[in-house]
C-alpha cells in the first residue's frame, strides 16, 4: 500500500502521538517527517516501512485503496487501549525455561 505525507499526518493526529514521539520511535528526523507530512519530500521506502510500524504500533490500521474509495486510516484500538496493552507490554519478567 501506498503511504503519503496527509496519510501520514492523519494517522498521527488519530492516535494523539506528537510528531518527535512518531519520528523517535520510527528512527527519522522530526524535521525530514514534517516535510513529508507536508508533501514536500518523499521517504524511500525504508523510511516508510517504520514510519507505518510506528504509527501501527500506536493503534493506526491503514486501509488501502479499492473500489469503494481511496486510501484511508483508521483507529484500531481506543487510546485507553492503546495506553493498557503498552503498559502490559513487557510484565512477567523474563521468560524461563519450564522444568514441570
């Protein structure tokens, strides 16, 4: 699927993450992302593969084009879900091997 700089922008602006977090988490420059979302440049498509792995991991489900619209995004899960599974992320400790 596709991805341009209003797509880009949009999913940001569903799951309420600031364009430092998103640029952070997918390894860009904050600078470099904003001129995408503003359609002033193009990432190769390195950068756009962690940039959608960022903003999915933020709840953003990419919906590709076909015949009854174009491209669009939407929210897969609530901010409080969104908030809950990435606390739970991680508990537990370490994995271990078991001896039962």
């Amino acid at each position: 699927m596709n991805m341009n700089g209003p797509l880009a922008r949009a999913a940001r602006a569903l799951i309420q993450w600031p364009r430092s977090h998103v640029a952070k988490i997918a390894g860009l420059e904050e600078e470099a992302l904003a001129q995408f979302e503003a359609g002033a440049s193009v990432f190769a498509a390195s950068d756009l593969t962690r940039l959608r792995d960022a903003l999915e991991r933020g709840g953003a489900v990419f919906i590709g084009e076909d015949n009854s619209g174009g491209l669009g995004v939407r929210l897969k899960f609530n901010a409080k879900d969104v908030r809950a599974i990435n606390r739970m992320e991680g508990e537990g400790g370490p994995v271990g091997t078991d001896d039962v």
